[in-house]
C-alpha cells in the first residue's frame, strides 16, 4: 500500500521520480519569468539610453549653430566697422550714399540706372594757354529708380553741377553731395531724392581743363609754316577717352546723339563730325561756330579739331562731300591728293559691296602730325575722320 499510496500522488498513477519532477516544473518557469524580465528592463534602459544620447546631440547642434550664427554676427558687424572706417578714409562717404549697400562708383561699369538721350556741348578753346572750357546738358532717362548720377571725367575740373526733373515747374534737384573717383575715372552726384523710372532729367555740367600733349582725348600739335610753329587742337576719343574732353557716359553701350558748338579766335576754323549750322562773331574777334545734330552714336565716335588748315575735296557719286584737311604747304604742293583720292573708292567700294548707304553728309579728313615733346621728333602723319 506503501507504495501505490506513492504512485497515487497527485491523483496520478505516477512514480515517485515522475511525481518529483512535476514538483520541481514550477521553479524552472519562474526562472524564465525572471531571465525575460530583465531582457525586457535591458532593452528598456537601452531605449532611454539612445533617446538621452539623441536629446544631448540635438542639444549640442543647437549650441553649435547658435554660437556659429553669433561669431558669424560678430564677424560681420566687424566687417561693417571697417567698411565703414574705410569710406570716411577714402572720401567721408556716408552709407546714405549707397545704393542697397553697395558703391556703384567703385565698380569697372557704369549702373545701368541711367540712359543718355541727347547731348548738348558748348567749348570755348583758347589756343594761347592751351585750355579750355566747356559746359554739357545731357539729357537722360531714369531706367531704375535711383539717387546717385553716376559718369564718366577724367583730368576735368568741374565747377558747377545742376540737375533737373522733366517737370516744367519743378526747378533745380537738391544735390546732397558730389565727388570725383579717380580710380575708376567717374564723377558721382548724390541727390536728396530719387529719380523715377521711365521719366526724362537733365544734368548742366560747367567745367575747364588743359589741352593735352598727349595724344588722347582733347589733344594739342604744331607744324612748321614759314619758319612759324603753328598749333592745332584735336580730338581721339577711341576707345574710352571722350572723357576727357567732357563729363558723359563713355561707353560704347550709351548711344545718344550730339549738338556741339566750339568758340575760338576768328584766326582758326573748327570741324566737327557734322556740318556748321551756324556761325556768329563777336567784337573781341572770337567766332562761335555751331554744328548739326548727330545721328545716335557712342561717344568715341564724336571728334572736332580747331586749326587752321586748308583742304581739297572731292565728290562721290552719290553726292557725298570729301574733304582732307592738311597743311597750307602741303595741300598746295598736292601732298593730299593720294589720300583724297583712296578715301573716294573706298567709301564708293563699301557702299557697293554692303548695300548701305553712307549716313552723314560729309566726310572729313584732317592729317595730324603727332609731336613727341620729349625729343621733338615728329612722327609719320596720321588722319582723324570726322564722318
């Protein structure tokens, strides 16, 4: 009885080596409940662990951004303590005189602000002293609106500046400040107020300056006549050199048309790209001579000369007048008549071979003897063409 007593424990007909290990079968589950328990408490800790390490490192980015973003601060507010320590140093230049920041004048072109419609040049050329002086009207378009009229000079001095509005009854602009910039070869006017787009201002200019030796711009040449040095005044404003013979817009991009008028002594003549419209003298023996409008053309395709030459022409079959402007002595020796002559087939081949005809009516041909002041050499004989 012993034994089935045994066997029957549990209600189960088992052995007692059955019976002990169903007793012991609880222990190994709560093992395994255990081990599971902390796998899951590991990978619990392990969650927060990424989120803390994630939390530290978008913390840590912020940081950095913010303390790149206020070195970056620094840096340009040490950048704009220079800027503007260097625009008092290089001419008391306020930062209301710029245009969103910038310095137009500093730049290698003109702002494209303004466009050039008519220029109206009146020079009066003392041969005596080898000066001259001059006042320009430029007539311009407003393309964007702006403060700053920004132009070409170069060895001018210029006294008077004065701008006004397309209003009839507005009168002069208010110029806040106006100033040369030698590096760039500009002249800047500053005005109190802006101009408008798609509206037409004007700008007088007085200014004076020297006829130069050099052979640029508004340049100065003698000859020999009868054992008497003779001088002349001329012009070569190719490529950018108009500039400095007056103010204007000295790239080939600004075309406008041109009225000049040159005053000197009644002893000389003057030739300009166009025809004399009209001629007036004064009592001090000084002549006034005014020339036609130009078609639209760049400025260093405008050119005049005061001298005192003599000339031979020719006539071209379709009625254009050419003239070559040479020493007395060497239009009377016929020195010019090979040029005159060249000059008359080609403008008569070009015509042909293009199809285009010639637009001024006339077409002048001044020989320029270059003097070199330094050794008093002269050089072969040049011609400038006023066409």
């Amino acid at each position: 009885m012993g034994i089935e007593d045994a066997s029957m424990r549990n209600g189960r007909a088992l052995s007692d080596q059955w019976a002990d290990s169903v007793v012991v079968r609880p222990r190994t589950t709560e093992q395994h409940i255990t081990v599971h328990k902390r796998l899951v408490l590991g990978f619990a800790i392990s969650i927060l662990t990424l989120i803390i390490v994630t939390a530290i490192a978008i913390t840590l980015s912020v940081s950095f951004e913010r303390c790149a973003a206020e070195s970056s601060g620094a840096l340009a507010a040490n950048r704009s303590s220079n800027s503007k320590w260097k625009q008092s140093r290089d001419g008391n230049i306020s930062h209301r005189d710029t245009e969103d920041g910038q310095q137009p004048w500093r730049h290698l072109r003109l702002p494209a602000t303004l466009r050039p419609r008519h220029y109206d040049l009146r020079l009066s050329v003392y041969m005596e002293n080898f000066t001259f002086s001059g006042e320009v009207n430029i007539e311009f378009e407003c393309v964007n609106s702006t403060k700053l009229i920004v132009l070409h000079t170069d060895r001018l001095e210029v006294e008077k500046v004065l701008v006004y509005s397309d209003s009839k009854k507005a009168g002069a602009m208010r110029i806040q400040r106006r100033f040369h910039y030698q590096p760039k070869q500009v002249y800047v006017i500053a005005l109190h107020r802006e101009m408008k787009p798609l509206r037409t201002y004007k700008i007088n200019i007085t200014f004076h300056a020297h006829i130069e030796h050099e052979l640029l711009g508004f340049f100065r040449s003698s000859y020999v006549l009868n054992g008497e040095r003779r001088y002349l005044a001329v012009t070569q404003f190719s490529p950018t050199h108009a500039r400095k013979a007056f103010p204007c817009f000295d790239e080939p991009i600004y075309k406008a048309t041109f009225r000049v008028s040159l005053k000197h002594e009644s002893s000389y003549q003057s030739l300009s790209n166009m025809p004399v419209e009209a001629s007036t003298s004064d009592e001090d023996g000084w002549v006034t001579n005014r020339f036609s409008r130009t078609p639209r053309m760049s400025t260093y395709y405008l050119a005049w000369a005061v001298c005192n030459f003599t000339y031979r022409e020719a006539v071209t079959d379709n009625g254009v007048v050419i003239r070559l402007y040479a020493r007395p002595d060497a239009i009377q020796s016929g020195s010019g008549d090979y040029a005159l002559h060249i000059t008359k087939r080609l403008l008569q081949f070009y015509q042909d071979y293009f199809k285009v005809k010639y637009s001024l009516p006339k077409l002048g041909c001044p020989a320029i003897t270059p003097v070199n002041t330094s050794s008093e050499k002269r050089r072969d004989v040049t011609a400038s063409y006023f066409d």
